[in-house]
C-alpha cells in the first residue's frame, strides 16, 4: 500500500485473497468517503459478460499453478 497525503493505493490481484483481506482491512479501519476501482478494459469486458470464460492453459505462466486449480 502506498499513501500519498489522503490518497491510498492498494495493488492487488483479483486471484488473492490475500489482496482482498487487505483492501478489506483498509476501507474498515479507515472508513473512506470515496473507493476507486481501475479496471483494465478486458477485465471490465470479462466482469459485465454472461459468458463464462473457461482458463486456457497457456495462461498458466502468467497466473500460476494456484490459479489454474481455482
């Protein structure tokens, strides 16, 4: 996490769960007025679609074999 004056910027990974705990334990204890989600456009694309996409194995060196078994 990375603060700047009243600005927090938490990166994280949409597989872990670590990343959720934290950007859970940041908006608890601190309460914010304002939460900003940045998406890139093909994770927005895949969140709105219907269509559920199905991993492909060469994704694996990119998520790892942990996300490959979720």
């Amino acid at each position: 996490m990375i603060k700047y004056k009243n600005l927090y910027l938490i990166g994280t990974s949409h597989i872990s769960e670590e990343s959720v705990k934290e950007v859970e334990d940041v908006i608890t204890n601190l309460q914010p007025n304002v939460v900003a989600l940045e998406l890139d456009r093909t994770r927005y694309i895949q969140m709105n679609s219907k269509q559920q996409r199905r991993l492909k194995l060469s994704n694996l060196r990119f998520l790892g074999f942990k996300a490959l078994i979720l």
